[in-house]
C-alpha cells in the first residue's frame, strides 16, 4: 500500500517545513510501467501456502534447470545450422589440393582434430556462459515480481501526479492551503519513490545489458557451430582420403572386423578379449608384435640413448612415419590431454554409485563432441563390448591399455597404429546407458576412460596435463 511509502516519510517532514517538489516526470512513469511489464512476465512459480511454509529454494535445481533449459535452445538452434554449398565445395578442393602422402594426412588429421577439440570447448563454455546470464536476468524478473505491489503504488502515483498536477503556490490566495497541502504530501512521497526509481533504473539497466550479453554468446554460439561443422566436414573427407591410401585390402578388413565381433561375443573380460584379438585377428597381432620388438629394443638402450629418446620426447618432434608408439608410454605423464572436452564426473578410486570403486575416468562432454587418442597406440579393438558399450581400445605398448567407451560413432578400426591427436569417434547427443556411467547427475555424453597396466586397471590421472587434472565434479 501506498502508505508503506508515505507514513514513514510524512513523520519526519512535518516536522521540517514545507518541501517543494514537482511531480515524476513522463520517463519517469514510462519507466514504471516498463518494470511493471517485466514483473507480470516473470514466472510465478509460488503457491497460495503461506510464505513461511514454503521451502527455500534449491540453487542447484534451479541452475539444473536453466541449464537443461539452455541445453534445449541451444540444440533446437544448432539444427537451424548447416554449411553452403559454395563452402562444401571449397573444402572438397582444398583437400583435393593437399600432399597425398601418408604423413602429410595424418598430420593434416590431426590438426583438424586439434580444432574441433577446441570448438568443441568454445560451444561446452558459451553453454555455461548462456545459463549462466539466463539465471541472474531470472533473478532479477524475480525480485521485480515480487515487488510488483510496490510497482503498482509507484507506477499509480506517478500517473495521477501527472495528470493532476499541484497547484503553483504564488497563483492565488484560493490555492495557498492546496499548494501547502500537496508540497507536505509530495516531501513525504518523493524520496520514497526516489529510492524505489533508482533501484528500478539499476534493476533494468542490468537487465538491458544480460539481454545484450545474451545476445552476443548466441551469435558467437552460431559462429562456432557453423566452423565445427566445416571442421568436421574436412575431417570426414581427409579420413575418406586417408582410407583410399590404406595399403590394405578392403576384403581382408572386413573379414577382420567380423571375427573381432565374433571374439568379443565370446570374451567375458577384457583381458580375455585382447588376449583373443592378438592371437586371432592378423593386423592386431602383427602390430602387437612390432610393439613388442620396439619395447625389446629400447630396453637394449644404454643409460645416454634413453636420456637422448626422453629429451626427444619432451621436444615433442617424433618421426611422422611410424608404426610403433614413439616414446614410453610410462615417460609420458603429465603429458597427455583428455581425449574430449568436457567436465570430469568422477576419477579412479571413487564410489561408482553401485557401492563399488570406479576403475577409470568418467568426463561430461557435448553433443557429437569429438574423441581423440590420447597418445600413440595400435588399435586393439573397437566396437560393441558388452555393457561398455561402443569401445575403443588402444594398446600404448610398456604393457599399457586405455579404453575409451560411451562413444556413439567411431572412426577408426581395428589394427590401425594411430598419432597422438588423431580421431578416433564422436559421442552422441545423450548419455548412452552402460555400466560404466550408472548414477551419474547428468543425461550429458559421457566418456569412460580406463588405463590398464599388464591387465590390471590403474589411475591414469598422473598421465594427464595439470590442466586437465580438476577435482571431480557433478553436472551442476
């Protein structure tokens, strides 16, 4: 009520004379009504219980929820996306023009690779930044909606008072006691709608400028969208490029894939599987015998040769034409990037939500994000294993495995020898249901890492940058 503003504000000035005061302006009264416009649009979510019985809300389930709500806008506009013509051409003739070595592939593979990782990462943050932005403009749609009665006392005043005018007092004697009258009422008033204006101005004034943030992240959103999928486009023709000078014969590859599916049907463990793969399946055994002798001769090295390869290995120059891992894998912590971007969920050693100890590295990514190798290695496997899901394993050689589930579509087959950064699958729009991500606070992909030494899972987290080595997190 209108006297929440005036009894306080009346006290104090009878006591002080006579206050002269015109009333509120005409942008002023626009600006009332402004506010009172946003506060009916802010959703009342609030029940008639009364205020003292109702429960203090939940700051994580709100940010879930604008977050999931951001998530859907942000996937309905990617679909409105896509690459011209005129673009698709431009690609097709730019790998066209490209050296057809093997190396010259590879390396252009990879660093396509490396770009999408890093859209992939810009799309992931103008995410949070969106969601974000969206939860403060809430709250502030919210405390205009809860003051909308307030509003309505101001907004009404400044209406009548621009309507109806007071008098002047130097008019006529008739008009001294209306003009002394509606001065004492305008000194009790004006302050108070002063202060309830100000916080008004600053109220939208914020407002303005999230709606003007906002909309900026979804315009550089649909820049870094449109780029992934150029980028991906290139990275589909270089793999195609790269295939069609695959010195194997394509019947024989086929023949390979089946009968790995054939002995994963069969396998109960994985170790059981790779055991089965490297004595049955040609190009797996091959590699995994070339990693072998690469392990024999480097243990023959003098004490200056392996200082000289790990110097080497720290340079980061290995030779583009090899076939077998170009460093120790046990030289390389600290060394490696996760193979997708995104959030961590759970590391090794924490409770899996079954009551049993993860034996691997869960990450959050995005919708169709890209998956990398993490380092250099001989494709063992890759396909549907069991409750892993879609599986990649890589054998990194000193007696290391990484597995990589939760994938939806790979790139990559069986007895390839891989590049660090080289593609290997890309996830899917949602979180695919498997073992390895049950009780998970999020319906995001998720990647399931797991390192494997001799057979036996080990905690992989010395092996990654110090950047990718955050605490643990959940989806909120």
């Amino acid at each position: 009520m209108l006297s929440r503003i005036v009894l306080p504000a009346l006290a104090a000035t009878l006591g002080m004379g006579v206050y002269m005061a015109g009333p509120f302006s005409q942008e002023n009264v626009a600006l009332a009504q402004e506010a009172d416009a946003i506060a009916a649009q802010a959703p009342d979510d609030r029940s008639s219980t009364p205020p003292s019985a109702q429960e203090a809300p939940d700051p994580a389930a709100d940010l879930a929820r604008k977050r999931d709500e951001t998530r859907a806008q942000l996937d309905a506009l990617s679909k409105t996306i896509g690459l011209s013509s005129g673009k698709t051409k431009e690609l097709e003739d730019s790998i066209a023009s490209l050296d057809k070595s093997t190396a010259s592939l590879r390396q252009a593979l990879i660093d396509s690779a490396a770009r999408r990782k890093d859209l992939d990462r810009k799309i992931q943050q103008s995410e949070k930044t969106l969601t974000n932005l969206a939860v403060k403009e809430d709250k502030i749609r919210a405390s205009l909606h809860d003051r909308r009665a307030l509003l309505a006392e101001v907004l009404g005043a400044l209406e009548r008072m621009g309507r109806n005018p007071p008098p002047a007092l130097l008019v006529t004697p008739d008009d001294a006691l209306a003009s002394v009258r509606s001065a004492i009422l305008l000194g009790a008033v004006v302050p108070g709608m002063r202060k309830e204006t100000d916080k008004l101005i600053a109220d939208l004034t914020d407002l303005s400028k999230l709606q003007a943030d906002t909309a900026a992240e979804k315009a550089s959103f649909t820049a870094t969208v449109t780029n992934s999928l150029e980028e991906e486009r290139r990275m589909d023709l270089l793999i195609a490029e790269n295939d069609k000078h695959s010195k194997e014969n394509t019947a024989q590859l086929e023949a390979e894939r089946k009968r790995a599916e054939e002995l994963a049907g069969q396998a109960t463990s994985l170790e059981g599987l790779v055991a089965s793969l490297e004595s049955q399946i040609g190009s797996v055994r091959d590699a995994a015998a070339a990693a072998r002798a690469e392990e024999a001769r480097r243990a023959q090295m003098s004490e200056q040769q392996r200082e000289q390869a790990k110097a080497l290995a720290e340079n980061g120059v290995p030779d583009k034409n090899r076939i077998t891992p170009a460093y120790p894998f046990s030289d390389l912590k600290k060394k490696l990037e996760l193979p997708v971007a995104g959030d961590i969920l759970r590391q090794f050693g924490d409770d899996d939500g079954t009551g049993h100890t993860a034996m691997g590295l869960t990450v959050a990514t995005g919708p169709e994000a890209l998956v990398t190798a993490p380092a250099d290695g001989t494709v063992v496997y890759a396909g549907a294993f069991r409750s892993y899901g879609q599986m990649i394993i890589l054998d990194t050689g000193d007696g290391y495995h990484m597995v990589l589930s939760g994938m939806d579509a790979i790139k990559t087959r069986p007895g390839r020898f891989v590049f660090a950064g080289e593609p290997l699958a890309t996830m899917g729009q949602k979180r695919v249901a498997s073992a390895t991500a049950l009780a998970l606070e999020t319906d995001r992909p998720t990647l399931y890492i797991e390192f494997r030494k001799d057979g036996k899972p080990v905690d992989s987290r010395p092996w990654w940058t110090s950047k990718d080595t955050g605490k643990a997190r959940n989806d909120t």
